[in-house]
C-alpha cells in the first residue's frame, strides 16, 4: 500500500513538473511552425497552379513574348521542383534555396505584367481578368501566410531558448532553432500585379 501511494506521488510530481518545464508547450509550438509552414506551402503551390493558365492565355494574344513566358515555365518550373519538408526548417541553406527558387518565379511574374501592359486587347480578355484577380488574392494570401510563419517560428525560437524550457529542450527534446521564410533579397516589397483599366 505505501509503494502504491509514493508511486502515486511520484507520477503526479512528475506530471506537474512537465507541465511547468514546458515540455508540451515547446512541442505543440513546433507544430505551430509546422502548420504555418504547410499554409505558406500551400499557397505558394496555388500561384503555381495558376501560371500554366496566365501562360496559355497570354500566348494566344502575346506571340511575340516567347521569352517572357519560356522564363516565366521555366521559373515555375523550378520552383515546384525546390520541395522542403517540415524537418528541413532548421537548414538555413535549404530554405535559401527555396526562398531564392519562389524570389525567381515571383520576378518572372512581374516580367509578365509588364510585357501585359503592351496588349490592350489582352487585358480586356475575361479570362485574362479571371486569372489576374486570382493571382492578385494568392499573393496576398502568400504575403499572409509568409508572416504567419515567421510569427510561429518567432515563438518557437524564444520559447527553445527561454528558462526553463531551455533546460527542458537541451535534456529531453533536443529541438532545433527554425528559420524565418525572408523575402528576397532584392525585392522590398511582394510583386504588385497590376493589368491596368482601360481608360
């Protein structure tokens, strides 16, 4: 009977020394990253999805932007081929080279818009104006979805490195700090898409 009660006691101090050691919050932190992560993913996967439609409809009235759009395939291209899974968050080259992958496909885009300008007829197309409100809201989206995770990546850092979970972290979990997704190096702000209004 009394191994049974300090058997008790021991697991209900251990329990309650967990949940202060911040054992679970740091875990349930780094599945925060995670899921910010696979929102930001998922957007970026939905401009892709989009720029074989632009490309096509762009064609058909733009013939003589053949180069424009072979780096804009080419770009996407790229781009879907760059994957990083969830563990790889903490590779800072990895993540560059995904950032840098996106960085050429969203320059790419705005190479496009500009040679858009040159074709009034296209800009009046209804598909053409379809896709353009589409892209418009994903790049929102991405800009969104980019600073949801750098938040999450935020406190996970701070919580890894913080008293006492960073006693916790350096004697159970071993987690890694996480990277920031950062916008490209040349860009200060997300390309704007903008097909103009006939006047």
């Amino acid at each position: 009977m009394i191994k049974r009660f300090a058997f008790v006691l021991v697991a209900m101090f251990a329990a309650t020394a967990l949940s202060g050691c911040g054992y679970n919050q740091m875990q349930q932190q780094e599945e925060e990253v995670f899921g910010a992560w696979a929102n930001l993913e998922a957007v970026l996967q939905r401009r892709a999805d989009l720029i074989p439609n632009l490309v096509e409809t762009v064609k058909a009235a733009a013939t003589h932007e053949k180069s424009t759009l072979t780096a804009v395939v080419e770009a996407r291209a790229k781009a879907t081929q760059v994957k990083l899974s969830p563990k790889m968050l903490t590779d800072k080259k990895a993540l560059a080279k995904f950032q840098a992958a996106q960085g050429e496909l969203s320059s790419a885009l705005s190479r496009l818009m500009v040679v858009v300008e040159r074709y009034p007829d296209l800009k009046a197309n209804q598909n053409f104006l379809g896709l353009q409100h589409q892209l418009e809201g994903t790049e929102n989206r991405i800009t969104v979805a980019r600073q949801r995770y750098n938040d999450a990546v935020k406190a996970f850092n701070f919580s890894i490195r913080s008293f006492p979970n960073s006693l916790t972290n350096s004697v159970a979990l071993h987690l890694e700090r996480k990277e920031f997704f950062q916008a490209d190096p040349g860009a200060k702000e997300v390309p704007k898409v903008n097909f103009g209004t006939k006047s």
